[in-house]
C-alpha cells in the first residue's frame, strides 16, 4: 500500500507542477467554483500522502525550498539593481515567467503539504492525522543510537519498553 500510495502522490504532485506551468503559460486564473471543491479533492488526496508520509512530505519540501529560493534570488536580484538604475530593473518576460511560475507551484505544494499536515477541522484546530505521529516514531526510533553499540547507557527508561 505505501508503495502504491507514494507512486501516485509523486505523480500527482508532478502533475500539479505541470499543471501550474500551464496555467502561468496561458495567464489562467482558477475559478472560484474550482477553489471551492478543492479543499474537499485535497482532502482525499492527502489521504494518500500520508500512507507514504516521508517521501510525500520530502518531495514537497524539496520543491517548496527550490521555489522559494528562485523567488528570494529574484527578489534579492530586483533589489540589487534598482540601486544601479531603474530602467535596468525591470525583469525579462522570462524571468516573469518563472517568478510566476514558481508561485503557481508553490500554491500547490502548500495547499497539498496543509491537507496532508493537518485534517480538515470543523470549527475546532485542525489534528495531526496518526500517520505524521507514526512517522515521527519510525525517525526517532531509527535516529536512536543502535542496541549493540548502546544498549547499556540508554538513559530513558521509556526506550525499551514501547506500546503500539
């Protein structure tokens, strides 16, 4: 099942980029009856995410560091020449393209990694769904130093006894 879940979380994800590369090409704006479905679709869809949790959350954090550093790069190029002059400070149709294009992306990957990170909440804070509390216990427990290496010099008394 996590296989099949991880498969069709990457590409699912893979096709939103491609989809949000599309809609930066034709300038398209998503329809408001669209947004209104798509808390309810990502509801479904995170469901997968979280049956393959770690690669889910890596994949979306790998494209939401890279996002975010073309647009801090863009920012910090924009700043630095507008003090050189200002008819030099204008992007390139290119580089507005990307600029849009990342923030396009990073639509997706955030409203993605929100639905996977927390369930829907009705009228109350939004839970941490079991499987991001399961993952969180396979990292701590494979983090932690190996039996035969540090068996005798565990200092919490909880490490060897575990309830799942």
């Amino acid at each position: 099942m996590k296989e099949c879940s991880e498969k069709v979380m990457a590409h699912y994800i893979k096709s939103k980029m491609a989809e949000a590369t599309k809609e930066t090409k034709r300038g398209y704006e998503r329809e408001e009856q669209f947004l209104d479905n798509l808390d309810e679709h990502l509801s479904s869809v995170a469901m997968l995410g979280r049956a393959a949790a770690g690669p889910t959350l890596n994949r979306l954090s790998e494209i939401i560091r890279a996002k975010t550093q073309l647009l801090a790069a863009a920012a910090n190029s924009k700043s630095s020449s507008s003090s050189a002059s200002s008819a030099s400070s204008s992007f390139t149709s290119q580089q507005l393209f990307q600029i849009r294009e990342a923030q396009e992306q990073l639509f997706w990957a955030l409203k993605i990694l929100g639905h996977v990170m927390a369930d829907e909440a009705d009228g109350e804070i939004p839970m941490i769904p079991d499987a991001l509390f399961q993952l969180c216990d396979e990292n701590s427990s494979s983090s932690s130093p190996s039996p035969s290496s540090s068996s005798s010099s565990s200092s919490s008394p909880s490490s060897s006894s575990s309830s799942s």
